[in-house]
C-alpha cells in the first residue's frame, strides 16, 4: 500500500527518503515475532516430546542428514532475516542513503591541506576536489562490480543485525506455553494487526498519498 508495488526492487528503490521501519515500526516488531514463530524458534517452539526439549525429530538421525536438517533451520532464518531487510530496513541502500564520494577521499586529503604557502603539506583544494571525483567516478560510477559489493555489504550487514537478535531472543527468554502463545497472538497480535490494516489506508487516504487507486477495485 505504501509502494504500489510487490516488486521487491521497487520496495526497495520506494526507501530512499525514508527506511519503512519508521513509519511502520509497530507492523515491523509483529512481523518480526512472525518470523521467529514461522522458523520454529524459541519462545515459540513448543516442546511436547522429550526429544524436541534438546533439538527436535532431527535427534534422531545422525551425520549428513541432521546436517540437512540445521542448515534447513538457520537457511530458513536467513531468508526471513533477508526479507526483512528488504521490506523494512531498505535492503541493499546504504544508512540514510549516504553518498559515499563525500568521504572517502576528500577527508582524507583535507586533513592534510594547510592554507599556509610554506606548508610542506599544502595542496591546491581545486586539485584535491578534482582529484576526489576522478577517483570516485573510477571506482564507484564506473565500475558496477564495486558498487554491487557495497549494496551487498549493506544487505549482510542489516541481515547479520537481525540474525543477532533472533539468536539473542532465544537466548533471553523462555518458552512459553500453548495457552500464553494462542493468548499472545489472538488477544494481542491479531487486533493490533487489524486495526493498523485500517488505520493506515485511512491515513493515506486522508492525505491523498494512497499509491493504489481504489476506485478501480
């Protein structure tokens, strides 16, 4: 509804002003309490055998297949991590859509510019701005390949942020129970989520910012 779009690129491209995790940080905390319940993560995984309190069905088998088993389990929280990167933390755009040729190069080199003339170190600032975007139109407009490296270290680093807290999270609290789960989610979750499913199609609407048009639905 704020994009107008299920194209995840598109999402993606639609954060540049603002990351959606500010403007839906309360859908962000549901979705990510979703996440952890979908991959089967403590608090949510509920133990009802004696084998599923130290690892689950998967105890019982051995060697290459429980490995297909633990990748299949972390692979999952990964591709949840992803996903939520991409729909709420701007995916592969860097923090606040830096710009990086405003840094790299120029600071480093102002750091060493002096206004005296009998300065051993003194440059001509002309020369060290010309100097900085010859360089930043060499390595960063035109070469795809290290602008793809920066998009990917912005996207593992946001993911590595939420797989931290997913780990942390079943480190900090217990597992509850099946009635506190089915109270937790039906009594707190599921009318908060429905309200906001309201709330923020009105408000877009109000001020006329809705990207789809209703009136041909």
């Amino acid at each position: 509804m704020l994009t107008g779009n299920l194209n995840l690129t598109e999402n993606i491209e639609a954060q540049r002003a603002v990351w959606l995790i500010l403007p839906l940080f309360v859908i962000f905390i549901i979705f990510f309490i979703g996440s952890i319940a979908e991959t089967n993560r403590a608090p949510f995984d509920l133990a009802e055998a004696e084998s599923e309190l130290v690892s689950g069905f998967m105890t019982e088998h051995a060697a290459v297949v429980f490995v297909f088993f633990f990748l299949a389990e972390y692979g999952s929280i990964v591709l949840m991590c992803i996903l939520s990167s991409i729909l709420f933390l701007g995916g592969y755009l860097l923090i606040n859509n830096l710009d990086i040729s405003n840094f790299i190069f120029i600071d480093i080199l102002n750091f060493f510019y002096f206004s005296e003339t009998d300065s051993m170190f003194s440059f001509d600032a002309q020369a060290i701005n010309y100097f900085n975007l010859s360089l930043w139109d060499y390595f960063w407009k035109g070469h795809s390949m290290i602008e793809g490296l920066w998009y990917g270290l912005s996207l593992g680093l946001k993911s590595s942020v939420l797989i931290f807290v997913f780990i942390w999270t079943r480190a900090s609290f217990p597992r509850i129970r099946f009635d506190q789960l089915m109270a937790f989610c039906w009594v707190v979750l599921l009318p908060i989520l429905f309200s906001l499913i309201l709330l923020i199609p009105c408000v877009l609407f109000n001020y006329n910012i809705l990207s789809v048009n209703i009136f041909l639905l």
